[in-house]
C-alpha cells in the first residue's frame, strides 16, 4: 500500500492539484492494488484559492503514516512558510520519502534548503527567480519533469499528469499506466526530457502528418525509416525534418525509438519473448540494439524491467 498525502494550502495552484487528484485520489476499482490518497492540510483552517474558492481539506499535523508527498505550487515570493510544514515536510524528505513538487511546488522544497545540491525544475515563468534565490540547486531547464532521488519536479500544468503517469509506471507498469492515460484522454508518455513549449505546436498539415505517425505505430516491427514516414506525409524529407523538429522538438529518427521502446515495455509486461524474439517485434534490428537504446531510456536492461513489472 502507497498512502499518498496532497499537500492544500492557501496558495496553492488548482489545475496542478486537482491533477494529482485525478491521478491519485480517483477511486479505481478495476485494479487490485492502488493508492490510498488524502488532501491535506497542516493548518487546521479553511482554505480561500485562486478565484475565491474556497476548500475544507482534512488536517493533520504528522506526515509519518504517508509514503508520498505532492506539493500543487507553493508561492515563488518571500512567503513565510507555517512551522508544521518547515518541520514534516523536512522531515519527510530526510526519511527518503518520496515528493513530487508540480509547477511552483519546487520553492518550498528549495527554501527549506531539501534540494541543496539536488537537480530541480519548475514552470519557464520561474526560471529566473528560481535561479536568483537559489543558486546551490541544479535547475534543469526547458524539461517537463526530472527526478533526482525520491524527488521528482515537474514543470506547469499539464506536465503534472506526465510526471504522475511517469511515477505510476515506476509503481505499477506500462500497461496500468496506460489504462490511467487513457481514462485522463492524454498521451501515455511523454519523456521528461522533452521541452515545455515549441514555437508551433498546432501543425498546419495535421491530417498527412498524423496519418503518418498513427501508421507509424501500427507498424513498428518493420522496417521503418524517415523517408518512407515523409512519403507517408506526402512532404520531401527536408519539410518534414524541419516540420517534425517545430511540433515535437525531436528528431524523427529519435521520435521512432522511443515507440519502439514503449512498445518493448508492453511486450515485456505481459509476455515471456527472448529478447531477440521481442527486439524483432518492436521493431530493432537485433537485441543488442534494443538492450543499448532500452538502458538509455529506461534506465534498466529488459530483464531486470520485466523482472519488475512482469507479475503486476
């Protein structure tokens, strides 16, 4: 059992909450085991957000009995943090607990000094004044999410659903995770590397552009190169690299390995392949190509990934 702890408070930020909510809180009956979340708060006293909302939440004055916390924002100025936050929400990040911190939520952490040392990130707006207040903090910058240790931060809205579907799949596996994307209508993985905005993310030709990457999908385990995806496109191969790069702010090539890779992950979930067999279903050219490009992106071989998730 994960007991999980969404931290309100009188400034924190709704979309990213109710987000963590979605992910967390929401009852799912269709899976065995699952997360037992509460909304929190440590000051005893009704709570007025964005737009005159008001939120009575369940108060608690110890973090001990939980094993995750999510901080929805936290204000970037010189607010003076309440002395039972300063107290378990340290606490909490020394006993090695884990704590996700979803768009502004990285500043309490960094005030109190837990991420000294630590690679963070937080929403582009806050780049700046991140940086000023905090210079011993590594800040990663233009990525939806990155973890270093038990924490994990998480740029502005929408991302909060990346780097919870991200941890969900640490928890319980790409095919449970899946099924929670696709309850939410959002895409399943997005790498935390990926940048927070492009300069043109509607594109102009969605129709032979999305038929290329939906066929793209379906068909994996051939042979597939970027020139037959930008004949798929109907554009010449420098339209469509340059037209790729603008909406995804990736590489063809890279977009096409990390398909690859989900893919790889479902079949390990649920399969008993060699890894030969399932590097040919996945589209690699041989297993040592799929063991390379696996570790990279997961972090793990397919074994020890399947190891992991396999009985789930």
């Amino acid at each position: 059992m994960n007991r999980v702890a969404i931290l309100a408070h009188s400034h924190v930020t709704l979309f990213e909450m109710s987000c963590a909510i979605e992910l967390f809180a929401l009852p799912r009956p269709e899976f065995e085991d699952w997360y037992v979340t509460d909304v929190i708060n440590m000051e005893d006293e009704a709570i007025t957000t964005t737009g005159g909302i008001v939120m009575s939440t369940q108060y608690t004055g110890s973090l001990e009995s939980y094993d995750t916390l999510i901080i929805p924002g936290w204000p970037t100025w010189d607010y003076p943090i309440p002395d039972i936050i300063k107290r378990e929400v340290s606490k909490f990040v020394s006993d090695g607990k884990r704590v996700l911190t979803l768009c502004s939520g990285a500043f309490l952490l960094a005030k109190l000094g837990s991420l000294d040392g630590k690679t963070a990130t937080t929403h582009w707006m806050y780049e700046k004044t991140f940086r000023e207040q905090f210079p011993t903090i590594h800040y990663q910058s233009d990525v939806l999410y990155v973890f270093d240790g038990s924490i994990g931060c998480s740029a502005g809205s929408a991302s909060a659903l990346d780097l919870g579907l991200a941890v969900i799949r640490q928890d319980y596996g790409y095919v449970i995770a899946n099924q929670v994307a696709k309850r939410l209508v959002v895409s399943a993985h997005r790498q935390g590397g990926q940048a927070q905005f492009v300069e043109t993310p509607i594109l102009e030709v969605p129709n032979q552009f999305s038929y290329a990457l939906d066929w793209a999908n379906q068909n994996l385990d051939m042979n597939i190169n970027v020139d037959a995806l930008a004949a798929k496109a109907n554009m010449s191969r420098r339209t469509f690299d340059r037209k790729f790069r603008a909406s995804f702010d990736l590489s063809p090539k890279e977009w096409l390995i990390q398909q690859r890779i989900e893919r790889a992950k479902g079949l390990l979930e649920v399969d008993n392949h060699s890894i030969e067999r399932l590097a040919s279903l996945a589209g690699f050219e041989n297993a040592t190509t799929l063991r390379h490009h696996f570790r990279r992106m997961v972090g793990v071989s397919p074994n020890q990934y399947r190891q992991q998730f396999k009985t789930r």
